[in-house]
C-alpha cells in the first residue's frame, strides 16, 4: 500500500533546505578557496590533485554509512536525518573556523579531511530527506531548490573571497619565516564557519520529519544492530543496485572527473590566460587571479541559483534526461573557450552555460533515479549515488597528476579543455539512461490508493 504524502507549501520546501545552503557554502569555499590557500603555502600545482584526496575519500568512506545509518535511525524528537545534520553542521563550523590558522601545508589537508568528512555527514541525509517529505510531484521542485541554495551558497563563498580581499590587506607568516595565507582568507571562512551551524539548525527547527508507521517501526527495531550493520546494507544495496543507477554511474565517472579537474586548475588557467603569470612567477598576481576566479566562480552559482527553478519546470517538459544532456553539452563548450580567453570580463560569458550545467548537475539526476530506489533504502542508496561521484574523483586525484605532468605539458590551459572532452562524453553517455517510474508516479497516474 503506498500512503500519499502532504503537499507542502513553496515556503515549507524553502525552509527544509536552508541548511543546504550552510553546507554549500562550506562546499564553496571548497572549490574556490583551499586550492589557492594550498599554495599560498607552497604547494605545487602538480600535487593539487593528491591533496585533495580527502574529498572523495571521506565521501566514499561515510556518505554510504551515514545513509545506511540514517535509514534505520528514529527519535521521537530527533528524527531520522536531522541528527546526522546537526553533527557534520558542527564539526563543519569548527573546521572552517580553525583553517586560516593553517602555518604548514599538511596541518590545512588535514583540516580538510575533517572538515570534509563533517560536510558529508551533514549533506548525505539531505537528498534522502527530499525523497522522505516530498510526494512524487514535487521532488523535482525538492531537488532542484536545493540547486538553487547550492548556487546561493557557493556565490556568496565565491564573493566573500574578492570582497574581503578588497578590504582587509596583510600575510600571516608561514613555519619557514616567508608569507603564508592572507588576512581576507580569513573573514570568508570565519562567515562560512556561522553560515554552516545557523542555516542547518534553521531547517532543523522548522522542518518536521514524517514518522515510521508502525510497522516500518516494527521493521527498524528489528534490522540487525552493531558495527557491521551499515557495511553489510551497503553490500546488499550494491549487489541489488537497479539498473539505472549503473547507468548514472557511467555518466558520473565522466563528469566528477571533469569536475575535480576544473576546480584544482581554473585559478592557474585564469592566471595564464589574462595574467600571463603563475603561482611560482609573481605571487602577487597570482593572488589576483584568485580573487577575480572567487568572481567568475560566484557568477555561474548566481546562474545556477537563478536557473534552479527553470530546470524544474524545463524538466517535467521534456524529461528530466534531457534537461541534463544538454546542460552537460553546455559545460562542455563553456570549458573549450576559458582557455582561449584573455580579457577577464569576458570569462563572465561562458560562465553562464556552466551555471545551469552545474544546477542540473546539482538537482536533475536525482530526479532521474529516484524513482528506482525502494523508499526504504532512500538513505543508502543517496550516499552510494554519491560513491559514484567521488570514486572519480579518486581517479582523479590518483590520475590527474601524471596525466597533467605528461600529457598535458604542465599547462592548466590544457587541463581545462580535457575536462570540457570528458563532459562531452557525460553528456552523449546521459543519453543511454532508462528512467523508471516510481510506485508512487504509478499510483498517481493511475489515480489509485492511499
């Protein structure tokens, strides 16, 4: 028997998914800032790739658990996913207090691991949690507003870093006595550090969970207990894994891969191409080019954020596999032409197809598989979909480094183009995705139960 849920309100669905928008501000920074304050502690450009393990270690090792945990977690007051919210949402807030305190390359990736680690804590439970409150006809509205705070998010990340560096001037010193991070890195990852706890305790405050019926209640008291419970869940989800979510997989290796690639290598590109310097040539402009890629970076989020709703609509139109096909062929092109641009305002432009890639990327897959995946394993099933996206990135970070030494001329000019080639292949592989219907869209076609 499928049980309809509530409709919910537009500013019912806003107020679930704040606390998205805490953890993407964190994700923001992420992307834009802990590359350049890696090299602000000296770090080359051909290591990026392997600092940034931590990523999609942490992903792959605790989304899966905290999903398989999550779905068999219940308290009458707590809930099942918002535990897992308040936690990482803490230890995130903590993480980005302490980073611009970073002195040694290795005490800022070790920040990182943490600080990863609590933002997959935080942010698995949420796309679970779309699927737990939201009827079948308006998960698109779910998912997809919570593209719209992932761009919000990101944006003002990417905006605090040029604002505060317009404003607040000097070094800290590194352990060997030369300059180390600058003072404007602080203020952007002191707001990150409050952004992160307030958002989530916002949504945790005001968003009630639906509770088990009891005989999902019954059946949660009664699923194994211990250690190797969650490890065992996620074996069994993998091995009964539907087919669609192995297609999803094809086209994920292509994109996160593309993706990691772009965000450890757009500062040096923007560097190249409109400095015409590096890191290692003048620091000084180097600093530049990362303050204007926190600009260029912030306008495809304000993109994405003013897209996100438009995707919904464009979705339910044409179908959620194609909305994400082109939007990925879009990305592709925006990647071909960074390297060929030399005035920095112009960067601007191709930043727009990129935007709404990155919405789509962001919303528009969950709406594809979410139909395929049993109610009761939306949790695990959400953290291996994000397996999937950080088992390239472990490619990448393994990979990249040898394919940029070797390949790719030590040029980030090329790293850009390459990443725009394997998007174009995430996109044309989209294409061999087959949908499915949910229980629940059955039954709302058909006009059937309650």
């Amino acid at each position: 028997m499928v049980i309809q849920k509530p409709q919910l309100t537009f500013s019912q669905i806003i107020n679930m998914n704040v606390g998205f928008f805490g953890i993407q501000y964190s994700f923001g920074l992420q992307q834009t800032a802990i590359n350049p304050l890696y090299t602000f502690l000296h770090a080359n450009p051909e290591d990026l790739p392997l600092l940034n393990l931590a990523g999609p270690m942490t992903g792959l090792l605790i989304q899966p658990i905290i999903g398989a945990l999550s779905d068999k977690t219940w308290h009458p007051r707590w809930g099942r996913r918002k535990p897992y919210f308040l936690i990482g949402a803490v230890f995130c807030s903590l993480c980005l207090f302490l980073f611009p305190f970073s002195r040694t390359l290795w005490m800022a990736v070790g920040l990182l691991w943490i600080l990863d680690a609590a933002n997959n804590t935080a942010m698995e439970p949420y796309r679970a949690f779309i699927a737990d409150k939201l009827p079948v006809n308006q998960r698109a509205m779910g998912f997809l507003t919570q593209s719209f705070f992932t761009g919000l998010g990101i944006t003002l990340a990417n905006l605090s870093l040029y604002f505060f560096q317009q404003i607040i001037a000097g070094t800290t010193t590194a352990q060997d006595g030369s300059s180390g991070i600058p003072y404007w890195v602080f203020g952007s990852f002191f707001v990150g550090a409050i952004c992160s706890i307030s958002s989530v305790v916002w949504s945790t405050s005001t968003t009630p969970e639906i509770p088990p019926t009891d005989e999902e209640l019954k059946a949660l008291r009664a699923h194994p207990k211990g250690l190797m419970a969650p490890i065992q869940e996620i074996f069994s989800a993998i091995g009964a894994m539907p087919k669609t979510l192995w297609q999803l997989a094809g086209v994920y290796l292509f994109q996160w891969y593309a993706m990691f690639c772009y965000w450890q290598f757009i500062s040096h590109s923007i560097a190249k191409s409109v400095w015409k310097t590096s890191s290692q040539m003048d620091p000084k402009l180097y600093e530049e080019a990362v303050g204007w890629t926190g600009l260029v970076n912030g306008f495809y989020n304000i993109v994405t954020f003013l897209s996100a709703f438009g995707l919904v609509w464009l979705s339910k139109k044409i179908s959620a596999k194609y909305v994400h096909v082109v939007c990925l062929a879009f990305a592709s092109v925006s990647l071909f032409i960074i390297p060929h641009i030399e005035n920095k305002f112009l960067l601007f432009a191709p930043m727009i197809g990129f935007g709404v890639a990155w919405a789509s990327m962001m919303g528009v897959p969950y709406i594809m598989v979410v139909g395929s995946i049993p109610k009761e394993r939306y949790g695990v099933y959400m953290g291996i979909i994000n397996m999937m996206i950080v088992v390239p990135m472990i490619l990448q970070t393994l990979s990249f480094g040898f394919i940029f030494e070797n390949f790719l001329g030590k040029d980030p000019l090329n790293a850009m183009t390459f990443a725009g080639s394997l998007l174009l292949i995430a996109s044309l592989a989209t294409t061999l995705i087959k949908v499915v219907a949910s229980d629940d869209e059955v039954v709302a076609v058909s006009g059937g139960g309650h």
